[in-house]
C-alpha cells in the first residue's frame, strides 16, 4: 500500500510569494518607464519610489498588529487583492488613455501597503509551517527567491514587455498577485498561528494597544535593539554610497553604461549564492561570530568600493557585498523568529522594519551631503566605517554567549505564565 507524501504548506507559501516577487520585479523596470512617457522631471519619477517606502514609515505598525490580530492567510491573500485592485487600476488607465503622475502615486502607495502587510505575515507565519531545525533553510529559500524574482527574471521581463506593449508588464503583475491568492488558498485552514500555550493573550482589545505591547517588547530586547541598529546602519550606508554608485562607475572608474550594469549584477549575483550557501556558513559560525564576521566583510568591501581600484576589482567587492549581506540577513530573520513569541512577531517586526527601513532616507540624505563635501569616495569611506564601528559596539550584547542564552531563555518563556522578551533588559 502507498503511503501518500505529507502536504508541505510552506511549499505553497514559497510559491506565492515566488509569484507576487515576480510581479514586483517586472514593476521594477516598468514603472519609471512608464512615468517617463509623462513626465521627464526626475523628481517627479523619483516620487514613484516614495510613494511605495511611504507605507513602511507611517502603516507598518498597523500592518504588524493586524497580522497578529487576524488570520495570517486571510490577511497575506488581503495584501496581495490590494495588489491586484491597484495593477488592474493601472491596466486599465494605460488602456483608456487615463494615466497621470497622481494615479501612479497612488498606486505605488497601495503597493508599497500591501507589501508592509505581506512581509509582516510573512515573517510571523513562516515559524508555524516549518519545524524550527528548518527555518534557516526556509528563510534562505524565500531571500533567495527575492533576489532571484526582483532583480534578475523581472525587471528583463518588465522592460521587454513594456517595449511590446505599454499595457502587458502591468496585467501579467495583475495576473501573478492573482495567482498568489490561489496558491495561498491552497495552504490548510488548520495550519495559521501557533499560540502561547499558557498565560494571557498577547493581542489585546485595541490596535493601538497591540501595537504598544509590540513596541514595548522590542525595545525592552537588546539583543533586537542591537540587531535593528546593525540593520540600520548597514541600509543607510548602502542607500549613502550606492544611490552614488553611477557616479562612481562613470567619473571615476570611466565605465560605460553596458559595464555599469554588469556591475549592479555582480552584486545580485553575490546574494543569489549567499542565499544558496547560508545552510553552510551557518555551520561554520556560532550566529554572534557569524553577525560580526559579515558585518565586517560588508563594510571593507563598502570602503573598498570607494578606492575605484578597477571596474574587476568594484565587480569582486560588489559581490562579495552581496554575498555576505543575505547570509547576514537570513540568519537574522531566523534569529529573530526563534526569539520573539509567535503572537508577538508582526508587531515586533514591524517595529523592526520601521528602524531598518527609515534609515535607507537618513543615509540617503547623508551621502550625498558627504559627496558634496569630500567627494563621492568619501561616502563609501564614511558607510564602511560606520558599519565597522557599530558591528564592534554590539559585540557585548551578540557575543556567541549572549545569544545562546536568549535563545534558552526564549525556550523557556513559550511556556511561562506571562511572556516576556527573553532578554528583558533588567
């Protein structure tokens, strides 16, 4: 007799977001050229990428009480009907002659919202579809996936599509979130949340309350505080130097423009195998040595970048970055999910987001104020040794010692009458 294979929910899980990545990266490439066809003002275009990291400073923390409020597939297949209601908007504008600069804003604030949703139930369901020995893999599996869909198969498709026809890279987006709904109706109903098996509930009466007992828990973590500061430090040296990473290619190392984009491929490349190899090099290093020892990497290939050694040199160092920033990331995202209680992570990880996120303006702002002072070398030295000096600051606070304990104590804490953040700051 047959024994017919267990149903594996993650898989579909995987799968949508698979197919809603991909949609996003065709927009990638689509959206400015579409903007274009109305406006040549780059801060006009330029307001499209507002409009979609908007959300993450002003609806994130709602977006994280409500995945922890309401039904984690109800609510990922909500966020991914936003999506499809502002793609099919879209369409249809492009179709009828109705495109303006304010409907794409809007459109791209919708997108950006419905991503503040999707990622927090991401992150908060995928603990619950997968044994915790097999986090690391699943995490590295859907950062792998990202990079894949977002940086390398959409935005080809997204450009190619708009050449053929102004319409078709927003109605196959249209078609991909749509498919992401079906395949997230797919996951059983009997596999959403696990709850704390003892004490009160976690989710309380008000949102706003939910969202303060999630603001309340990351701040009295320092293993999260000291995680979200390398986070952030690391995004506003990266949004200080790459946003000038043009400049450097064509003023100081004399690239062209064909030059210029195997070179922003490197470093997808780099993270496409850092997503593949994380399984591995978190064999090799306890999770503290590991944060350390790719922050520091991170932040000499930064500083490196700056040397404009030559365009082999920029390539190796942009992929190295890569490389080591998505072993980073995936660990940390595991990291995080095996210490923050299940009812808890949307909030916590919107908290989170929100620190990480917001810095990409501040360094944004930063870098080119250091360019136009010092010149644009200036500002990758200034990232690296940001990101240097804050990975030896955090060393007390993600010392190998630190973190297995937390993780004992956060073990010990699903089960205990009350919980609390399993390092609270005493």
């Amino acid at each position: 007799m047959s024994v017919r294979p267990k149903p594996n929910p993650f898989r579909k899980l995987w799968a949508a977001t698979a197919t809603s990545n991909l949609s996003d990266g065709v927009s990638l490439a689509a959206a400015p050229l579409l903007a274009a066809t109305i406006t040549r003002d780059p801060s006009l275009i330029a307001g499209i990428t507002v409009a979609q990291r908007a959300p993450w400073l002003v609806l994130a923390f709602i977006s994280g009480a409500l995945a922890d409020r309401l039904d984690r597939r109800k609510v990922a297949q909500s966020a991914n009907w936003i999506r499809v209601a502002a793609f099919a908007t879209l369409t249809a504008a492009v179709l009828g002659d109705g495109l303006s600069m304010p409907l794409l804003y809007v459109v791209f604030f919708a997108i950006g919202t419905a991503e503040t949703l999707y990622d927090s139930v991401s992150a908060a369901w995928v603990p619950t579809l997968v044994g915790s020995e097999d986090l690391t893999r699943a995490n590295s599996r859907l950062q792998t996936t990202y990079v894949v869909c977002n940086e390398f198969v959409g935005p080809p498709i997204g450009g190619f599509l708009f050449a053929a026809a102004t319409f078709a890279p927003f109605a196959l987006g249209t078609a991909g979130y749509l498919a992401a709904v079906g395949l997230l109706a797919l996951i059983p109903s009997a596999v959403q949340r696990k709850e704390v098996p003892a004490g009160p509930p976690l989710t309380v009466k008000s949102v706003g309350e939910d969202i303060a007992v999630g603001a309340r828990w990351y701040w009295s973590s320092p293993t999260l505080r000291a995680l979200s500061l390398v986070a952030a430090v690391g995004n506003a040296a990266s949004a200080a130097s790459y946003g000038l990473m043009v400049l450097l290619a064509q003023d100081e190392l004399g690239m062209s423009d064909q030059a210029y984009g195997v070179m922003l491929a490197a470093a997808a490349i780099g993270a496409v195998l850092g997503g593949m190899a994380a399984g591995r090099v978190g064999g090799w290093f306890a999770p503290g040595t590991l944060i350390l020892v790719t922050s520091l990497l991170s932040a000499a290939a930064t500083a490196g970048l700056g040397l404009a050694i030559s365009p082999a040199a920029t390539v190796g160092l942009m992929a190295l970055d890569g490389f080591v920033v998505l072993v980073q990331s995936i660990h940390v995202v595991t990291l995080r999910q095996q210490i923050v209680p299940n009812d808890l992570m949307g909030r916590v990880t919107s908290v989170y987001r929100v620190v990480a996120v917001g810095s990409f303006a501040v360094g944004g702002i930063a870098g080119g104020a250091v360019a136009d002072a010092f010149g644009v070398p200036a500002s990758f030295y200034a990232g690296g040794a940001a990101m240097a000096v804050v990975a030896v600051l955090v060393l007390p606070v993600l010392s190998n010692a630190r973190l297995a304990q937390v993780k004992r104590e956060a073990e010990a804490a699903a089960v205990a009458p009350e919980p609390q953040p399993a390092d609270i700051a005493q």
